[in-house]
C-alpha cells in the first residue's frame, strides 16, 4: 500500500487507498471520518505515481483532517462511556451481572475483563432496546418484524430486508433513546418503501414525526460513537 512518510513522532507516516474507478475523471481524496482511512479515488488508466505526487501535494490537508478525528477511547474502570445518551463512569461492583446505578455502570469481576463486560451489556440492551422499537414501529404499519441482528456496522446505522428482516449498530444504544427509536422507524417505513422516495418520508413522518432533529444528531454526533473500544 503506498505510503505517505513521516519525518517525526507528530508526523507519522500516512497509508493511502488507492482505488481505481471507471466513473473517476480526476484524482480525489476521501479521509473516513469513522476509521481515519485515507482514500485516492483514481481514473483507471492514470499512474499511481501521478496519483501520489496528488496526495503530496495534499499531505497538509489530510493530516490536518486525521488530526481532527475523534480519538479511540480504551474502556476499562475509571473510564465514561455514553449510555442512552447518558455518560457513565465504569466502576468496580459486586454480584454477577452488569448493573446500572444512577450514574455508574457497576462491572463485578476481573478488572482486566471489565471493558469486554460493558461492551456484551451494551449490545444485550441495544437489542432488547431495537426490538421493542422495530415491533411497535411495525405493528404501526401493520407489519410484523422477521428478525433482527446487530453488528458494529461502520457505513450506516441501519439496513431493511426485503423479507422484512433487519439490521441495526449496536452502538446506537449509546445516543439518546430518541435517535434509537428514529433509526428503528427509518428501517421499518422500508417495509413499506424500499427507497427514499418522498412516500418513504411520508412513512418515515407517520412513526416518527421529529426525524429531521435525530438525524441531525446522528450526522453531527455519531461518528464518536465508534471511538469507543471494549476490547472484545
């Protein structure tokens, strides 16, 4: 994979994508405000080595967009961690399961293990969160959810199946409870329309009729959702 050097600790070398396209007239960079991945969309008879003087000439814009990402943040106790749009401190707890106490999220056991617990709660409550949403947004429109499965999908929050089947990020039980239930009524109205037609926001308006506010924060917001590692 090319490279662009580094000349310090502060200036580290920088991977480059280099993706060929029959569509591309130019070269284009793209920085993945979700992983850090710097992307060279490129026409396909162009030379790679025209295409890397292009990123040289960009290095000042793409470090300084890298710089301006959201740092991973290493989970274990001590540490906060957004739940239902609430910050939680992990601290030390007794018993066998996870617990939430006012502002804490109680973790019994191995310290070391402590983050992988947290993460495993998280996604137990994104999905009994996402699947009491799904059925009341489906039982809405007369429709009636196939299954659901979560992932830690990094290019969209949520998908609908043709048979009815749907998929959401885990991590959407992270933000604020209402930005949970938007995306569940989102992927629901594609029961009805599979597109974004404006019948689809119409459906999309009938479930939930402050979606524009819960994109927003989605849009603005979300992508610091996916700093956060459980180690697991």
């Amino acid at each position: 994979m090319p490279v662009l050097p580094g000349s310090s600790p502060e200036l580290p070398p920088v991977e480059i994508t280099l993706r060929r396209s029959a569509r591309a007239r130019r070269f284009s960079l793209r920085v993945s405000r979700l992983d850090g991945r710097v992307t060279l969309s490129l026409p396909l008879r162009a030379r790679e080595s025209e295409a890397m003087a292009f990123a040289r000439a960009q290095e000042g814009w793409i470090r300084e967009t890298l710089a301006q990402m959201p740092r991973q943040a290493g989970i274990g106790l001590g540490a906060q961690v957004p739940v239902e749009g609430r910050l939680l401190v992990l601290s030390p707890g007794t018993g066998r399961g996870v617990r939430i106490e006012g502002e804490q999220m109680l973790i019994p056991g191995d310290p070391a293990q402590a983050g992988a617990r947290a993460g495993a709660f998280l996604k137990a409550l994104a999905r009994e969160r996402l699947v009491a949403a799904s059925d009341r947004h489906a039982a809405a429109i007369g429709r009636k959810v196939n299954r659901i499965t979560l992932r830690d999908t990094r290019s969209r929050w949520g998908s609908c199946a043709h048979d009815g089947a749907l998929m959401y990020s885990w991590r959407l039980v992270m933000a604020p409870p209402s930005v949970l239930d938007y995306v569940a009524a989102h992927e629901v109205a594609h029961m009805l329309e599979m597109n974004h037609s404006a019948d689809f926001w119409a459906v999309v308006e009938r479930l939930y009729p402050r979606w524009k506010v819960q994109r927003k924060w989605l849009h603005d917001e979300g992508q610091a959702l996916h700093a956060y590692r459980f180690g697991d």
